[in-house]
C-alpha cells in the first residue's frame, strides 16, 4: 500500500482544484472532481480522466495553443 496525498481546493460554488503533489487537475465541477479522486486512487484505473499537470507544463501547453491559433489566423488570410 502506498501513501498518496490528494488536496482539493473549492473556489467557492462549483469550482474545484485537484492537487497531487506538483500535477494539478483545475476547473472542474463536483463531480468532475469526485470522479478524479476516484480514478487517481482506485487501484485498477490509477489515472485521472482530467489532465494533471505541472504549471510548467501548463504553460508550455498554452504557448502551444497559441502559437497553432496564430498559424491558423494566418492560414485563413
């Protein structure tokens, strides 16, 4: 058995965060967050149906959004 340490951040109303360690899972609603939990603990699935992430790796995804939307306006020129 291991020992995992998953915190839960509520913004208030329906907005949640899911922490595990560095790799976050952000925006979800209550039940998108319960289901997270479950899947990141249960020991047959082990892995979360929303994306955890490091904010570097949050970044990098952003930059590689941005930069396929600004290859996409130019296309459309």
């Amino acid at each position: 058995m291991t020992t995992r340490t998953i915190m839960i951040v509520c913004h208030g109303g329906n907005h949640f965060d899911v922490f595990e360690g560095e790799r976050y899972a952000d925006h979800l609603c209550w039940d998108e967050m319960l289901g997270q939990v479950a899947e990141l603990t249960h020991p047959s699935i082990n892995r979360g149906r929303y994306r955890m992430q490091t904010p570097e790796e949050e970044w990098e995804r952003e930059e590689r959004l941005k930069a396929a939307a600004d290859r996409a306006r130019e296309n459309a020129i």
